[in-house]
C-alpha cells in the first residue's frame, strides 16, 4: 500500500499549481464569542469565490453542539453555501449562554 500525500509545504517564492484550491475543514464553536462566526463567514465567502473548498464544518463545544451546529448551518444558508455540510462535534464543557447568542 502506498501512502498519501495530502499536503505538501511549498517554498515562499513557490506559486501553487493553476486552479489549486486548498481545502479546509473547519471545527469551530460558534456561539458566544464571534471569532468563530466570522471565520465562518470569511470561509464560506471565500468558497463561493472558488478561492478554497470548504469541505465542511463540525460544531463543538459549549454543552450544546446542536445549537451551535444549527447556527453555523443558519448562516451558510444566509450566505447561499448551500453545498457545505455541518456536523455536530463534541460536546464539551457546559457554559451559560443567552439565547440571543444562537439566533441571527
């Protein structure tokens, strides 16, 4: 069996090949803090660029991944990026959230 190569570094001075994608995976905890939603968005408006493939996104975290999944699924559909899939990820350490933090 051969192994596969997934990834390579490339050189600072190196171009990527013509057409090159790279592909993410984002595990985020979107909810309280925004970081993790505008790293979202900025993914998901960079996918529909076709400047990478976002490849899908798992939901972690908080004592409430079905929450914080239905958000992250909530705003990919604001943003048209209807091809993504969003999983449920782990489900972490319980925190205190309001509930304005799990709607748009």
């Amino acid at each position: 069996m051969r192994p596969v190569q997934v990834g390579r570094w490339r050189r600072r001075d190196e171009a990527p090949s013509p057409g090159h994608r790279p592909q993410v995976l984002l595990v985020t905890d979107p909810g309280p803090d925004p970081d993790d939603v505008k790293a979202l968005i900025a993914l998901a408006v960079l996918h529909r660029a076709r400047t990478l493939r976002l490849l899908g996104v798992i939901a972690n975290g908080g004592g409430q991944p079905r929450a914080r999944a239905k958000l992250a699924r909530c705003i990919l559909d604001q943003l048209s990026v209807k091809d993504v899939d969003v999983a449920e990820g782990s489900h972490g350490r319980e925190t205190t959230s309001m509930p304005h933090e799990f709607s748009i």
